[in-house]
C-alpha cells in the first residue's frame, strides 16, 4: 500500500505575470485557443468515473532490463491522472525570412503526471513541458518595429500549420507538426457530434517475447500489467468515456513527427538504451449539450522507443499514453 500523499493540484501550473498590453492573444491561436487553461481528471456525473481513483486513462511503458528478465524488458502499464496547464504568451514570434514571414502563435504547456493505482499510487511518474504552435503566414515589414510591408513581399506557403514541442527531462526533445483545416475567418469549424476513436496504434513489439502484454500481473511484487484489455488497446478507455457521455461537437488535432520529417533529439544515454525514434498524437476536444465551449479533452499518443534485446538486436516498443481530462 502507497504511503505517498495524493498531490494538491494549483489552480494553475504556470502564473503569467498580469499585462493588458498586449494582452492575451484568442482568435490569433486559431484552435489551440480552446486548450488555454488547467485540465485534470475529475469524475463524470453521468457516469461517476473518470477522477484520479478512476481515469478514463491508460499507460503501455515498456522498460529495459537488460539479462535479468527472460524478455529483455519488463512492463509498467498502469492508469494514471494528470493535471496540465495551456497558457497563452502575450504576443507571438514571428520567424522572417525569404519575402515573408511566418507568425508562431504560441501556448506554453506544463504537464504532471500520477499514478492511479499500484505500489506508487499518488507519486509522480511524468513531467514535461513544451509549447503548441499554430502557424500563419504574413508580408514582411519595414524595419525591426515596422507596420508597413516591404515592397513585393509575400507570405509564405508552408505545409503544416500546427506544431508541439516537447522537452522531456528524461533528456528527449521532440517537434511534431500537422495541419489542421482552417475555415474563411482563419478557425477551425467543429465536427457535429462525438469523435469515432479508432483503436490504437499497433501495441506488440515485433522479434520478441509477447507473453508480458497478455499476461495480468497486478500483485504488490509484480505489479506489471493489471489490465490486459487495456494494454490490447489503450484507447479503449478513451471510447468508453466517450460513449458513456456522447459530445456533440469536437474539434480534432494530429501532429506527428514521420509526416513532418521534424527531428527527435535523445541524450547519449537514451541513444543507447532507450531512444525514441518518432512520436504521434491525436487530441480531441469535446463540447457537450449543444455548446460552444470545448470542456473536455481527450488524447492518445505514441513514442516508439528502440531497445536492444539481446539475440533481437534493436526492437522497436511503442509507448502508449491516453487520457480523458475535463477543464477546471
């Protein structure tokens, strides 16, 4: 039994500093607009779950252990809740160059993570931090301060217009980036009614051992995988939520770093033991009731991982996180 003391979440993870101008930025951020602000887990009230004793959340972690397991790796699947923070910079960076310029508008991210169950129920298992970036395309100006555009400047083109940066403190940094749809006033018109969330990724490492996935280990001494049809498909928590309690709209967001061709950047160490090679995600967020306003947020995201196994060589694990927040 855990003795950790369940954290006190803030009402924020990031204090802005107050200023009026320019103020905080809305219609610039295009749809990352919705996400500014805290999200944690709490429970539905149509359903009772979904809170940090019982997430619509789950965890595929495979881990390196070396010649001390018959598989060369060991599980650390779990469910887990969260609380993170989306907050708007006063301001943009705008990128300039060739005859235009490119304006990231941008939100910074602080994220926490927590085990729901387990022997290290209550403690912290993952922090990050990053930025989402949605792009736009402007003339160039005269001058550092300048308002007036240069002679036959033009605005780029560029093929995504939505980037996350993510800085791990395992020592990974990661760019994704996707293009979301944009409509005639530069936003991103809602889908009518819940969002149809596919299976996950595949889950099984290929050239290995498997029996670890299908097999339930939840005891206090091997506490590995507790939820076999969880670790199947790890966004089964997520239709569950869904389905419990239909939206009726939602506004999806996908990023990946093999689309983009953006680099995944590791220390030496995870190079050798641990290095992520790629990353993809997809947030949905949800709006229910016949409302505008987007109180709930799910996602599902994959970080493939090489490892080396011995008699294998390297393998690839996928790492799988989903989760189901609502808006404090």
């Amino acid at each position: 039994m855990s003795s950790t003391v369940a954290p006190t979440f803030p009402a924020s993870l990031i204090n802005e500093p107050a200023q009026s101008n320019p103020g905080t930025p809305t219609t610039s951020l295009g749809p990352i607009e919705h996400l500014v602000g805290t999200w944690t887990n709490k429970n539905n009230p149509v359903t009772g779950l979904g809170g940090p004793t019982s997430p619509y959340s789950y965890n595929v972690m495979p881990l390196p252990q070396g010649n001390m397991a018959p598989a060369g790796y060991i599980l650390k699947n779990f469910s887990y809740y969260e609380e993170i923070t989306f907050s708007a910079i006063h301001g943009s960076a705008p990128n300039r160059g060739g005859t235009g310029t490119q304006v990231a508008n941008t939100l910074f991210y602080e994220q926490r993570v927590y085990f729901a169950e387990g022997p290290g129920k209550d403690s912290l298992v993952h922090a990050e931090n990053g930025s989402w970036l949605f792009l736009s395309d402007r003339q160039q100006f005269a001058g550092p301060y300048g308002s007036t555009p240069l002679p036959n400047s033009t605005p780029p083109t560029q093929p995504f217009n939505l980037v996350k940066q993510i800085s791990v403190p395992h020592g990974n940094s990661i760019l994704a980036a996707g293009n979301v749809a944009l409509n005639g006033t530069g936003g991103v018109t809602p889908t009518a009614g819940s969002p149809v969330i596919p299976a996950s990724a595949p889950v099984l490492p290929k050239g290995v051992d498997t029996s670890l996935y299908t097999t339930q280990a939840n005891t206090a001494a091997n506490y590995q995988n507790p939820n076999v049809a969880f670790t199947n498909n790890p966004n089964q928590p997520l239709i569950d939520a869904i389905a419990a309690v239909p939206a009726t709209s939602f506004i999806q967001l996908n990023v990946d770093t093999k689309t983009s061709k953006h680099p995944v950047s590791n220390i030496e160490f995870e190079q050798k033991w641990a290095n992520v090679t790629q990353y993809e995600a997809s947030y949905w967020l949800e709006a229910f009731g016949g409302s505008s306003d987007f109180t709930q947020l799910q996602y599902s995201q994959t970080i493939y991982m090489d490892i080396p196994i011995t008699g294998a060589g390297l393998v690839s694990f996928p790492h799988i996180t989903t989760n189901t927040l609502t808006k404090m």
